[in-house]
C-alpha cells in the first residue's frame, strides 16, 4: 500500500478544510452574513460579570444591530469606569439586576438605568446611575451584587429591578454556561442557606465563541437550543426540558416564564422574604435608600384583562407583600406601561424578544426616576 497519495490526499483535504474556514470566518460571516460578537465573561471578587473594557456589535433576527460597552469594572455602561470616590453634590444610585439592568438588545444608552440619569439631571439634580446587571441572574444574585460590588461605591439610593424568573430560579439549580456562578438559597423545611457562587471558570463555548463561524452556526442557526436539551438529557433532567419545550404551544408561558414552574407558592415567598430582608438590613447598615422594581404582567395591559387574571401576576403580589413588610419601597410598572399603552398601542418588547425594547427601557426608566424623585429626594 503506497501511503504517498493518502498523505497527499489528507493534506489536500486539509488545505480545503482551512481554505473554507478562512473564507467563512473573515468573509462571509464578518461582511455577507453577519453575527454578533463575543462577549467574553470573567469572574472578579467571585462574581461573574463581562470582560473589562471590552465592547461588542449584536446582531437581531430582523438584521438591526446595537452597541454593548463593558466598562473597566465588568459592566455594560455609559461609564468608563466607576469610582469609590464621592461627590457629596451627586445623588448615586446603584441599579441592580439581570439582563433587563444589561440592557439586552438595545444600544448601551438607550437602557434604563441611562434614562433615569437623564430624567433625574433635568429635575435639576445632579446624578450618577452605576448599573450591575447579567444576564440570567435571580434575585439571589441581585443580594449578592449588591453585598459584594454595588456597596463599595457608597450608593445613595438603590434600585433593584425584578422580573417574574427571578424567583423560582433563585433556589433551582439550573444547567447553563454560568448559571452555577450565581448564589441560590438552599431550602430544608424551615432553615434557609445561602449557597456562595462558584467562581466562573470558561468552558469549551467559550473557547469556541471567539470564532464567527461557531457563533453563527451555534446561535443564530438554533442549534444551542438542542445542545442545551442534550445536555439536560445526560443530566437526567428530561422531563423538565420536555415540559419548557411544550409549554409556550400549550399556553403555559406568561411574562417569558413557564407558569408551572412558580406552583411552590411557600418555598417562593420564603426565599423573597428572606432576601428582600438581607437587602433591608443592609440598606440601614450602609444608609441607602431602597427601591424594588417588578415587571408587569405585559400580557394583562394588551389584553385589557385584570392582571389577576393571569397565574405570572401572583409573583408580583408575593414581592409587593414581601415589601411591605420589610418597609421597602416598591414600584410596579404596571401603571405607567398600562397608561402609555392605551394611548399609543405600543408594545414595550420585540416581536422576537420579551426584553425591553427601546420604549420599554424609556417608559421604565421615566417611571422609576419619577417614583425615585418623589419618595426619596423631595
């Protein structure tokens, strides 16, 4: 057997290989077919964040894009950094929370958190909004951002934004790239225990994110979403993908969550007492004010229907309990998003998404630093 033409055949094959490779990942998927960048994670002081200093261009289904800039602390922000250092002129205020605090899916300044700066300057006080946001983090994580980062800042007023996965997830131990980097609460009958994060270590998708190629083929084609099952699968949890995979035919989906997933009414309410009340004692240890602020039932304000009529609104109802005993300052967006909706018939999502769109951020952003004015700054 002459081995000279199969070496010769494998280098051709490989040649090819590294020639397509070439063409796809510098041509066709940076110029023809475009797909959003990376965006690196890390963890510091054991809370994973994005990688400092960094910046990202993310593309949508229809084609638009928006701008992510990650500030030298690990946050997307208008701010290039954010200093311990205070101005006694400036009112600080630190906003706390997942992917709607990131800003998922419009331009750094088009969030929230830079709208309520915006707002709050044009009542004539001077404002700084730091924002801590990730996506995927519960409302365990939010106790933990604001224990081991936001405080070090010396907020003034601090904002923490809530939506209805927060809850469920913040005692389930979910399967994802970094889901386990964030602190849960480990329930036993009566007793409550905090479950520290783990430090984020980068996986194989993370290694394989920095190539255009494996970005498009992994995320926009879908295919994460089947790797994601198998992996579910092997890891014995079948019945429960079948179920979140069932669920938005089935008309179990409300406010972007599986309703079945929040039927342990006891085990919800005790992990947001206990949390709201770990965010209270810290707010008179370090002299912040506090605010909570919940997400509305969205599907209730377009249909016109109470929002009691819908299973997602219970979490809302628990949190604004939960608050009120504990005297924290809560705002439910419902009035504001209701209002505007009724006059406009604007939606406050994307069409593909259930995060906050433009408006969503703008009406939100308005609300808050309209409630933050009236209770804490007059």
């Amino acid at each position: 057997m002459k081995l000279k033409p199969i070496f010769a055949n494998l280098a051709l094959l490989t040649g090819s290989v590294l020639f397509c490779f070439v063409v796809f990942e510098f041509i066709v998927f940076k110029y023809i077919l475009q797909t959003s960048d990376a965006i690196p994670n890390t963890s510091i002081n054991n809370i994973v964040r994005y990688q400092p200093d960094s910046s990202a261009t993310l593309y949508e289904p229809d084609g638009t894009s928006h701008q992510v800039k990650i500030n030298a602390k690990g946050w997307n922000s208008t701010k290039p950094d954010y200093t311990t250092t205070k101005d006694y002129t400036t009112t600080r205020i630190a906003v706390i929370g997942d992917s709607y605090v990131q800003a998922s899916a419009v331009n750094v300044e088009e969030g929230f958190a830079e709208i309520i700066e915006q707002q709050l300057d044009k009542t004539g006080r001077k404002t700084e909004v730091y924002r801590f946001g990730i996506d995927g983090a519960p409302l365990t994580q939010y106790l933990f951002m604001l224990k081991n980062a936001a405080l070090q800042y010396r907020p003034d007023i601090v904002v923490v934004q809530l939506i209805h996965n927060d809850f469920d997830e913040s005692y389930r131990f979910l399967y994802g790239r970094y889901s386990s980097s964030f602190m849960k609460l480990k329930l036993e009958g009566e007793k409550i225990e905090e479950v520290a994060p783990e430090t984020y270590q980068p996986g194989w998708v993370d290694t394989f994110k920095k190539f255009r190629s494996f970005r498009y083929i992994y995320y926009q084609t879908g295919l994460s979403t089947y790797v994601r099952r198998l992996i579910n699968l092997a890891k014995g949890d079948a019945e429960k993908q079948e179920i979140q995979q069932a669920a938005p035919k089935h008309g179990f989906v409300q406010s972007a969550i599986d309703v079945r997933n929040i039927g342990e009414t006891d085990k919800i309410r005790k992990v947001t007492a206990y949390t709201f009340k770990q965010m209270k004692d810290l707010s008179k240890q370090h002299g912040f004010k506090l605010l909570l602020v919940m997400d509305p039932v969205r599907e209730a304000i377009y249909s016109g229907k109470p929002a009691t009529e819908y299973e997602a609104n219970s979490l809302n109802q628990i949190a604004k309990e939960e608050a009120l005993k504990q005297n924290i300052a809560f705002l439910d967006l419902g009035y504001a998003m209701t209002k505007h909706y009724n006059e406009h018939k604007q939606k406050f999502e994307f069409p593909w998404d259930w995060h906050w769109n433009k408006l969503g951020n703008e009406t939100a952003g308005k609300a808050i630093a309209k409630d933050i004015e009236l209770q804490f700054l007059k």
